[in-house]
C-alpha cells in the first residue's frame, strides 16, 4: 500500500461565512488559494474546523467540490459520513467520492463507539463499499469518539485503511496506534505532542493551527523530516498559536486568517465568540511571527 500520497501535513479547512449565515464562496475559493499557496501536502475539507455539523449535505458536497478543483495535484480529504441517519451513510460516501476527494473521512457516529464490534462492523461494512481510500477521525464533536487500536489494526490489515486523525491527545494513544498499524499513517492532532509523536512514528499531521498557519505546519514538518536544528523553534511558535486559538475557536482562526489577509467575517454557525483578550493575543503572536 502506497502511503506517501497521504503523508505529512493536511490543512484544515474553515468555513466562511457572511453575515446572514451564508457560506461566502468568494472568500473561500481565496482562502483556499491561500492555503495551497502555502505547499501543505494535502487539504482536510468538511472537517471539525469548518463546521462541519453546522453544513447541509449540499453544502458539504460543493465546499468539497471546490477544494479539488482548487487543488489540482494536491490531495484532498472530506468527511462523508455526517447524515444523523447511519442508513445513509454509503449513500453520502458515495456522493462525496463524485467530488474527486482523494480520500474519504470517517467518524464515529454518536453512539456507536459504545460496542467495540459494533464499531468495528459498521466502519468495515462502509470500508467494502468506499470508491476511494479511507481514513478515520476520532472527531470530538460525538461521544465517545476513540477507536481502540486492536479494531482500527483490525481494519488496516483487511480493509486497507489508510490512516486515521487521533485525537487522543496523549503519546500513550499516538503510540499503541503506531505500534497497532505500523503500515498506517497516524495523523497527530494535538500540538504541544507533535514533535513527540513524530518521534515515535506518526507520519503527519491534522490540527488547529493549520487553518490560518499551515506554512508553519509546513516548516515544522520539513525541518523535522530533513533534521533541520530549528524544529524546536516552529514548534513552540505553534504550541503558542494553539493555545491562543482556544479563545474562542473556530473564530479564533478566521481572525487570525483575516490578519494574514484573507476576507473572513467573524461568523460561525457553531457558538463561538472572540473576546477582546483573544484577539489582542492573536495580534500579539502574529506580530511576533510576521518580525521573525
């Protein structure tokens, strides 16, 4: 199994929105621009970051859509399984693979986590169907949202998953997947454990701070990759940025895209609100960066 095409660093990638709640898709052809301008090694459209459960069907499919479009060579990743009704959900995978993603995301429907075989058959039985590759996502936004490493071994080795987004959160879980799957690629999603994880074997990286610096992402990754001595330095740049996000998140990032230049209004569909503090730290930081 051929996994280079899926190594490295996916950009997440927001959502924008005009003021009435409407996607802005003049804004989001430019952020998308933007991000692939950046060199990520792939894009995660349709994920957590962009309000994902927030979007109808339609909308997932077009924003999508026009990520592949965008992105030419540049692979591009979507979750395709968000539908509340679980009879849907081959029906979904299919629709989305028409957009060209090259790679499908999978999340654990709320509930389902709760039997481990039950996890295991229903993410095998969409697996045997799925036109494209598959990769998992242990999406928070759904409880619980693990998968043990014996059932996502048990689906790499006969269902040829091709990785999974932990999000454990903890270099204990990063590692049991690795050491589970080593032929898979474990996606680290949490910041301040990225240089660790890598370490001890994830081979990329899916997490906040790439929606609005996935250039650091990039040179993190590089650096890291090519055994440059300033890996240690991007990394505590986006350890920081990490931490100042969580005020208020996603419209942490949209502030943060719309300093770097991008067109974002303030407005999410999920509930969240930047304080004052938040913004100043965003500010802060990116002055901070931009002198550097």
């Amino acid at each position: 199994m051929n996994l280079s095409h899926y190594e490295g660093v996916f950009a997440l990638l927001l959502t924008p929105f005009l003021s009435d709640g409407r996607i802005d898709w003049s804004c989001y052809v430019q952020y998308v621009d933007w991000q692939l301008s950046h060199q990520p090694h792939g894009l995660f459209a349709v994920c957590g970051s962009g309000e994902m459960h927030r979007l109808d069907f339609a909308e997932r499919l077009a924003l999508a859509k026009v990520a592949v479009q965008r992105a030419g060579s540049v692979p591009v990743v979507a979750t395709a399984n968000i539908a509340g009704d679980r009879t849907r959900h081959a029906q979904e995978m299919a629709q989305m693979a028409d957009t060209g993603v090259a790679g499908l995301v999978l999340v654990v429907p709320d509930g389902v986590g709760k039997e481990q075989q039950q996890l295991q058959d229903y993410l095998a039985a969409l697996a045997e169907q799925a036109p494209c590759p598959i990769i998992l996502y242990e999406w928070p936004g759904v409880q619980p949202c693990h998968i043990p490493p014996d059932v996502y071994s048990a689906l790499v080795a006969d269902y040829g998953i091709r990785g999974i987004k932990d999000t454990t959160c903890t270099l204990e879980g990063i590692q049991a997947k690795v050491e589970a799957a080593p032929e898979s690629i474990i996606y680290q999603a949490n910041t301040p454990f990225l240089l660790d994880a890598f370490n001890l074997g994830a081979r990329g990286t899916m997490a906040i701070t790439s929606t609005a610096a996935a250039d650091l992402s990039v040179r993190l990754w590089d650096a890291f990759t090519h055994k440059h001595g300033n890996a240690p330095l991007h990394h505590q740049q986006l350890v920081m940025l990490d931490a100042i996000l969580r005020f208020g998140y996603p419209a942490s990032a949209k502030y943060l895209a719309r300093l770097r230049g991008m067109p974002f209004e303030p407005t999410c569909r999920t509930p969240s609100n930047l304080p004052k503090e938040g913004a100043k730290a965003i500010s802060v930081w990116w002055e901070a960066i931009h002198g550097k």
